[in-house]
C-alpha cells in the first residue's frame, strides 16, 4: 500500500510564512490551497513562475492535491518554453505578475494577505508515489533532461536536511528563488516538511538581505549563493546577527566563508548536490574540505564515478564530481569531470582557471570558456581558451600580464575580451549558453572559422 504525506507537518495554528504584512498560518495555506485547486483549469502540467514564496507553495500545493505536475525548467528563455510546450500541450504559466512564461497560456495568482482561516482545515494527504515534479537540466544536446521528482521523496529530502540543520522553527529568508532546485529544498521543502516557515520575499540587494533579517524572528536562517554571499559581506553593511547560513550552487572559498561567519555571527553550512539527486552532503566550510552525506543516503565509487543512492534520491544518480578519501558517509570533491581541459598534454579545470582570473586585483568578475570552434568541454584536446572578464580599471594586457604569474602559458586565453557584467541567472550562476552566444558576438574577426 502506498504511504501518503501531508501537504505540511505544520499544526493548522503554526505559521508557515511571514512578510512585512505579518504571518500566514498553516491553516489559512490548506484554505488557500483548496481555493485555488477548485479554481484551476483544465490541464495537468503547470509552470509556476511566483516570485512571492507563499504565492508559490500555494500553486504547488494546490497543484499536489489536484495531481498536477509543477514543472521546473532550468530558464525561461523563449526557447526553453517552447520545448517545455511541445512537449506538455496542456501547460499552464502560474504567475504573479514578476515573471511570465510567454507562450503558455497564463493563471494570475492573487496577491493573498494574512487573514483568520474561515475553517480550521488539516493538511491534505498525498501519496507518495505521486509525481509532484519534472525539474530540468540543459541537456548536451540543446533539449532540456527532465527528472521526475515523487512526493514521498520530496518529503524525505525534507526531513532529512531538517534533521542535518535542526530547522525545526527556523524562519528562512532566501536569496534563491523557489523554482531552482537548491531554493525549493531549501526554502519550500523545508517549510513544508522541516518545520520551517519562510520570508515571502526574495531579498536582493544587501540592504534587503538585512531588513529580511531584521524583520524575521528568532531562530532565523539566510539560504543564499556565493556570489550573493560575497556581495551582500563585499557591501560592508552591519547586519542583523543570524543563527545559521545556508550557501549552495557553486564553490565557496573558506576566505569568503569565515568573512561571512563573521559579518552575520553564526555558522555556515554549505550544501552539495545536484539537480538529478537534489541535496547530497553538508559541511561546516570553515571546519575543513570534508563532506558529510545527509542522513538515508550511501555512496558508492564504480567504473571511475562516483554513484549517490537511496534516502529521497530518485535510483541510482552518477555524480559530476571526482571523488575522494571515501570513509563511511564523509568524503572529500575533486574537479568535475566535465571541467577538465588538457592543453599540449597539460591538464587543469576551468573551475581553477576562473578562480586565478577572480583572484587579480581590479577584476570584478569572469570567466574562460573553450570556444566552440575548438571543442568541447571534457578531457579531450582543445586547441586554446578564451576568456571573458570584466574589470574596468585594467585593459587586456595587464590582465594577462598578472595571469601569467598564476597559471601556465598553454591556459592563457586568446582571446581575452572585456565585457560590462557576465550573463548570471537568479542563482548567480554563469548561464553557459548566454556566454558562448556573448562570446560568438564579440570574439575579433580574424579568429572566427
């Protein structure tokens, strides 16, 4: 027989979301989901574009209690909703006026206040077998890769990163939105099934980050990026001491982190993972480079990978990632696979190439790539790399002049071109495609084919 999951753990009295209007309980959520389920139209696959995180557990919940899928691509480019609609004829954008998805025929959410719940509704079951959501990869081939998440899964993810963070009565304020993998786990997920409750907003700007803070009770926790991380501590502002940092999407230096442990006063927890398995492993990054599994999950090292199973994880999932100093449940990352680049028999990883780029004085941002015309990512040869790099006060060669002193002469980018700002999505994560488009825009004349 299969097991059924509440839509929430909360009590019907216990809150579940807060804004500057004041706190939403987790019976007015079952009242309002059950609104907007009877509401909705025909069709079984919704794209939920809510910005407001309450606005967007609701469309999820009411998506869950219909048995409606919540798809979640990995952009909303013209492109992606394309495929997205030649693939599920029948989707619906779910949207509150922040983003829309333009192609697919659109639901306007209604802005929802607090209010007392005209009945003391309990959470509605669902089973665990129900596919709640598709979340998407950019696939090698241009089609996104879809991978089904099941609801009963979902709620162990829940409980089992609840159990590593001890989030029971944590007030979450994120700077990830709720449709990216690491921002649903770790903002709606763990509302729902961690006995969490969460900031509706998405703060942006540090002074937003600190105001969220501010505004949220005790015990309270900030779900951000590195890049995030490093502007909101880069800004110098004095903020709200915090009793937890939760930072996700990209590597973080243990510089950054102990600046961040000390600008917020508390710890930071760090979360590996990926879309295909969702959170895999934690560690304390000023504590050391080793990572400890989330509870339910094992590891196995096969055929020169590295393979995550069991807990909410959806079969057996290969990891990007080389692995380590395997001992029990705790294990060390290596480069990732596909990150390799082998130059004139010299092998290192874009990964290290961008952080030296990072590390010169006077260069805000950047990135190299392996131009299309030279391969592809992977360990296979490539003929030379490019770079992208912002820095307004350095031309080219002072950059590659500092280069030099980091790293080896078969890595220098030719070319080395300057732009305004990298092409980052709401994660600040570089979007690859948008940089080789960038790239293909502005690379000199005499180096295209």
């Amino acid at each position: 027989m299969t097991t059924a999951y509440p839509l929430s753990r909360h009590a019907a009295a216990e809150p579940l979301a807060c804004g500057p209007d004041g706190v939403i309980t987790a019976g007015q959520f079952h009242e309002d989901v059950q609104r907007l389920a009877a509401a909705l139209p025909a069709g079984r696959h919704v794209v939920n574009t809510c910005h407001d995180r309450y606005l967007f557990m609701v469309g999820f919940g009411a998506c869950l209690v219909t048995g409606r899928i919540t798809l979640m691509p990995s952009s909303f480019t013209p492109t992606t909703l394309r495929q997205i609609r030649e693939r599920y004829p029948d989707v619906i954008c779910l949207h509150d006026g922040g983003q829309r998805a333009d192609g697919l025929p659109e639901w306007r959410m209604a802005p929802i206040g607090p209010r007392q719940p005209a009945r003391d509704l309990s959470a509605p079951a669902i089973a665990g077998d129900q596919v709640a959501a598709v979340v998407f990869t950019s696939g090698s081939t241009g089609e996104p890769t879809a991978h089904v998440k099941h609801w009963g899964r979902l709620c162990v993810n829940a409980a089992s990163e609840a159990e590593r963070l001890n989030a029971g009565g944590l007030a979450i304020a994120a700077t990830v939105p709720a449709q990216h993998m690491y921002g649903f786990e770790s903002s709606i997920l763990l509302a729902l099934h961690g006995g969490a409750s969460v900031w509706r907003h998405r703060p942006f700007y540090p002074a937003d980050v600190a105001a969220a803070i501010q505004a949220m009770p005790r015990r309270r926790m900030l779900v951000t990026t590195p890049f995030h991380l490093a502007a909101v501590v880069d800004a110098g502002m004095p903020m709200p001491p915090c009793d937890l940092l939760l930072c996700a999407t990209a590597p973080l230096s243990s510089t950054l982190a102990r600046r961040a442990e000390a600008a917020f006063g508390c710890p930071l927890v760090e979360i590996y993972g990926c879309t295909e398995s969702g959170q895999v492993a934690s560690r304390r990054t000023t504590a050391g480079a080793a990572w400890q599994l989330l509870p339910g999950l094992g590891m196995a090292l096969q055929d020169g990978g590295a393979w995550v199973f069991g807990g909410h994880v959806e079969g057996r999932v290969p990891l990007s990632d080389r692995i380590g100093n395997l001992n029990g449940d705790c294990f060390t990352l290596g480069e990732r696979h596909a990150d390799m680049v082998n130059i004139a028999g010299k092998r290192t990883s874009l990964a290290a190439l961008n952080a030296h780029l990072r590390s010169i004085d006077g260069v805000a941002d950047g990135c190299f790539l392996l131009p299309p015309e030279d391969g592809t990512t992977g360990a296979g040869s490539v003929h030379r790399l490019a770079a992208l790099v912002v820095a307004p006060d350095l031309d080219a060669a002072r950059i590659l002049k500092a280069l030099r002193q980091r790293v080896d002469p078969a890595f220098l980018p030719r070319p080395l071109l300057k732009i305004d700002a990298l092409p980052r999505n709401a994660t600040g994560k570089v979007v690859a495609t948008e940089v080789a488009a960038l790239y293909r825009a502005l690379r000199p004349l005499d180096s295209r084919p």
